[in-house]
C-alpha cells in the first residue's frame, strides 16, 4: 500500500487530500506553517520544516513514505528544490501537482517582471496607488518605494509594524470571487495590481478584476523549478499512485 507525503499549501492539494481521504490511501499532508490558523485538512497533517532535503530526507527515511506530491505553490521554489534532492538520494518517486500559469488575454495590460525585486524596481514611479497582493513575505523588497498607497492582503493580521508607510490592510485568505475583487479594487481607487503568477483559481481575481477595470498588472514570473514529472490534474496523482503500486 502506497504511503504519500503531499507537500502542501494550495487549493490543490487541497482537493487531493480529500481524493486520497475518500480512497482511504494512508498519506500525510505537509504545510509550513506559514499561518496562524491553517485551513483544516482531511487528512492527517504535519506542521513546519523539515530541517532542508537532508531533514526531509530523514523524513521520509523514518515515516517510510514511498512517494512523495509535491502540491506546493509555484512560488514555493526552496521546497520543491529539497523534495527533488531528497527523492533523487532515496531515489522515491515524485511527481509535482501544478498549475498551468495565467496567460494575458487580448485586450490585457500586462508588464511581465522577473521576480519580486523586479517588482519593486518596476515600481520606480510617481506615487500611485497600487494592489500589492503578494502576501507578507514579500513586502519588504517594495520599502524601496515607499512613496505609493499600498492595498495589502494579508492571510493573518501583522504583528510587527509593516515596512510600507501608506498602507491599507485586508485581512483575508482565498480563494477569492472576481466581484468581490472588482469591489475592493473599487473602494481603493486600485491604479496597479501587483501579483505572482500563481495560476489556479484561487488567486485569479485579482486578474479578472483588472480586466474589467482595464488597470495594468505587474505580473512576476514563477522562479525556475527543478525538472520532474508534473501532472495539473489531482485525479492523475491517484492513478501515478496506484500504478507505482503495482511496482511497474
Ligand atoms: C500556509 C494554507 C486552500 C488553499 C488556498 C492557491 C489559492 C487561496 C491565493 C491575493 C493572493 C498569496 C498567499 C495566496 C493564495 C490560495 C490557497 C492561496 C495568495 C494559504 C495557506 C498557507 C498560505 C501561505 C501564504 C503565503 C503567501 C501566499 C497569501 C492555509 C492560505 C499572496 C500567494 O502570511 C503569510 O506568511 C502568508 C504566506 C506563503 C505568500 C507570501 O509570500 O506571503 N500563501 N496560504 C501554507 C503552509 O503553511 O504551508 O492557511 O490554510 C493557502 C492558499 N493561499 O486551502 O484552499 O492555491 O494559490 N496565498 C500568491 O499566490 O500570490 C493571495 O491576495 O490575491
Ligand atoms: P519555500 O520558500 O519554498 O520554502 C521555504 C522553507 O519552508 C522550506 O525549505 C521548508 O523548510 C519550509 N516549507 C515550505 N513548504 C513546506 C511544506 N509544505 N511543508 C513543510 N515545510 C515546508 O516555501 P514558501 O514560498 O514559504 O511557501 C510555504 C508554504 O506556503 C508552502 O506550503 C506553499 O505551498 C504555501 N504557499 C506559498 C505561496 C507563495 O506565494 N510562496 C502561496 C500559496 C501557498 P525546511 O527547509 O526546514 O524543510
């Protein structure tokens, strides 16, 4: 019997957890432990690092996990590193659970930038009023352009002060409604929207808002991730699984 670690955090994973629970496959979810009050999940769930691919590999080693889903966000570019490394050294299967990126449709206003300091270079500008909708990691990069008015959403409420001077907070997790972005982005007087290529639904909103608004988006490009078989359909995992059972 296959015994996964899904490697978590997305809506995704999300919907492969519950898969897994209802085929009652004996798999353990992963999250970082980025929020304070994580999402429940159907399946039994670890919290926090695991010490680098080494700790991961130590891991895996000690749970004798046979394969492992990396389901994490594209963005969440260290842990798919460790996952591959750890995996190769154990040679365990992996295969990662993705999201195709969003593409610019016509009529669109994208400025493609290449990570989040691009971003904040990119925002070299008269003052303006911008949508930073990249989450708290990633704030501190823009502190070099304190001059505009920034809409943050944030999962959890900050608890230190907040590297931006004119900020107004949103707290609030996904995923998100086209209308209820179309609103916010409204009330704010939103002039940019700063976002990560997510992909997936759950972060889109912000996107389709921008459209109908017809204001320009910031888009950061994913990083680079480790070569490895990908599949954007949960369903997909099972069979991967069950084949790889059959020790084909
Ligand atoms: C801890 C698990 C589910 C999964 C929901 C998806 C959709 C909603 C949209 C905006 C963009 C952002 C952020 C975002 C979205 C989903 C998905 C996604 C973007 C939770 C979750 C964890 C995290 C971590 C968190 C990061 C932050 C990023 C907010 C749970 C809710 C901006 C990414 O405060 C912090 O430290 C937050 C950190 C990493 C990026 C950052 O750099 O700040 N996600 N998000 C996971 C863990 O501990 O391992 O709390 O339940 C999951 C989800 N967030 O259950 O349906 O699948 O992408 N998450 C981005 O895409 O730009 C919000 O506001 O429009
Ligand atoms: P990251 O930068 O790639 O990872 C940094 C370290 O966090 C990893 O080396 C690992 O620590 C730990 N880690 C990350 N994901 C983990 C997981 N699922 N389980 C256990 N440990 C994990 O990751 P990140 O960008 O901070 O993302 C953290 C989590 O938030 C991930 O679950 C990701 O799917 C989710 N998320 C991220 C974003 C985003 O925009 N980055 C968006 C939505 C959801 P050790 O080295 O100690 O093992």
């Amino acid at each position: 019997m296959p015994r996964p670690l899904i490697l978590g955090g997305t809506t995704e994973a999300g919907v492969l957890a519950a898969l897994l629970a209802e085929a009652q496959v004996e798999a353990t979810l992963s999250l970082a432990g980025r929020t304070r009050h994580p999402a429940a999940q159907p399946l039994p769930t670890r919290v926090g690092g695991f010490g680098g691919a080494e700790g991961l590999a130590r891991y895996l080693k000690d749970q004798r996990i046979t394969h492992v889903v990396d389901a994490t966000h594209p963005f969440a570019a260290q842990m798919s590193r460790n996952a591959a490394e750890a995996c190769a050294v154990l040679r365990l299967p992996l295969i990662a659970l993705t999201r195709a990126a969003w593409q610019a449709q016509p009529g669109d206003r994208w400025q493609h930038v290449p990570d989040m300091a691009g971003a904040a270079r990119a925002l070299d500008r008269p003052a303006t009023r911008v949508f930073l909708a990249v989450g708290r990691m990633q704030l501190a990069a823009c502190a070099a352009q304190p001059q505009h008015h920034y809409l943050l959403r944030l999962v959890d409420a900050p608890q230190a002060p907040l590297p931006l001077p004119q900020t107004e907070v949103v707290v609030d997790r996904g995923p998100f409604t086209a209308e209820g972005d179309l609103a916010l982005m409204r009330r704010h007087g939103t002039e940019i929207v700063v976002a990560k290529n997510a992909g997936g639904p759950g972060a889109l909103s912000k996107i389709t808002a921008a459209r109908a608004l017809r204001i320009p988006v910031m888009m950061i490009d994913r990083p680079a991730l480790p070569q490895r078989p990908e599949t954007h359909d949960p369903a997909e995992v099972l069979r991967w699984l069950a084949h790889a059972d059959l020790g084909v």
